[in-house]
C-alpha cells in the first residue's frame, strides 16, 4: 500500500496519546474488528444506507486511537473474521474499498494533512473499489455487467434526448464512448460524495474518542456547527 502525501499543512499535530495497557490494545483491536464485522452484516438489512456510513469508520478508530500497525491488525481480523460468517466474497467486497479507505483516511489525518487531499485520495479509492467490485460481480455471475449497464443508460439517455430535444426538431443519438464517459463521471461523482459524507461522520466520531480530525475548511466547519 502507497504511504500517505509527505506535504502536511499547517495544523497543530496531535497531542501525544495517554499510556495504554498492551492488553487494552488487543480488547479495543477484537471489538472493532468485531464491529466492522457487524456492521457490514447489517449491511444486508434495511438499515444498509445509513450502515454504508460507518464501514471505514472501526478501521479508522483503531489506527487514530493507537497506530496504523493496529489499524492493519483490526483491518486483517475483521476480514477473517467475515470470511468465517460470509464467505471469502462478501470479505473482499469489505476489504476493498471500505477497510482500506478508512486505513487509508486515517493515516491521512493522523499526519494533520488537510481534508481536501483525503477526501480526493479517499475518493480515488473509492471509485477504483466500485469498479473492482463490478468486475468481481461481472465473474461470479458470468457476464459482463460493465457492458450491462453501459447498454441500459445508453438507452435510457436516449430516450431522456429524444424527450427533451424532439420538441425542437432536434434528434441526437448518444454516441457509446460519450456513455462511458458519463458512467465514470458518475462513479466519481458517487465517490466523492460518499467519501465527504464519511469525514462528516468520523469528524463527529472521532471528536467523542478524543482523536480529532485536522480542522475542515471553514464552509464545512459551517455545515458542521
């Protein structure tokens, strides 16, 4: 895994944590670890848009709380952890991109750096997860559900042009690689939303487990007060 941006910004560093018992470590890396498990199950429930919030969230605690060894640790023993209740699948699908971009975001805030460049980093990451997990789908069923969805929103662009356009005496046909573009734009789009969303979330976790997230920009601070 690449390490974190070395540039960091003018943000006071984080003050030293208070001594912790060893023991105290393990406990806190098993209940979040225990916790993303949780979490990603009830994932599959009705609860799964408000739960897809919180996945990054334990692997970031237990790298903001200790170090990023520990956050590996919690990463690696969530991902076991899933593998034994949901098969291996369902634990990759956790993996990448949710356990590693709290990884990721953690070691980002851990060195102050600012919230723009770990929520694009973040976003990044993100967005290459969802591809990943279309082209994991695309093998375990068979087809190839990247060239689906190209053809279902090409027709449904189609027709929203036809729509809006024939009133005009203007007919315009989308052309295949103007839909590619579109789908990914909106794959990143949906990433850099989710990604936002996420620092909201951890920003007001984080700030009740006393490991603070660098100061947001001051329109997000707005958002935030």
């Amino acid at each position: 895994m690449p390490s974190p941006p070395s540039v960091q910004d003018d943000f006071p560093p984080l003050p030293p944590p208070p001594p912790r018992s060893p023991a105290l470590k393990v406990v806190e890396t098993a209940f979040l670890a225990s916790t993303s498990a949780l979490i990603w199950i009830l994932s599959y429930t009705p609860l799964a848009p408000f739960m897809r919030l919180f996945f990054p969230i334990p692997v970031a605690l237990a790298v903001m709380r200790w170090d990023p060894r520990t956050g590996a640790m919690a990463l690696v023993v969530s991902s076991l952890l899933l593998t034994v209740l949901m098969g291996p699948t369902r634990s990759v699908l956790y993996v990448i991109p949710y356990g590693i971009l709290g990884y990721w975001c953690a070691r980002l805030w851990q060195r102050r750096l600012s919230w723009y460049v770990s929520v694009l980093s973040g976003a990044l990451i993100s967005a290459f997860g969802l591809i990943f997990q279309l082209l994991l789908s695309s093998l375990l069923v068979g087809e190839n559900l990247w060239t689906y969805v190209t053809i279902q929103l090409t027709s449904l662009t189609n027709w929203l042009l036809d729509v809006s356009l024939s009133w005009l005496g203007v007919y315009w046909v989308a052309e295949p690689w103007m839909i590619q573009v579109v789908v990914v734009g909106f794959i990143g789009f949906n990433s850099l939303i989710y990604v936002f969303t996420v620092h909201l979330v951890a920003a007001l976790v984080m700030e009740h487990f006393r490991c603070p997230l660098p100061p947001p920009p001051k329109w997000v601070q707005f958002l935030l007060d």
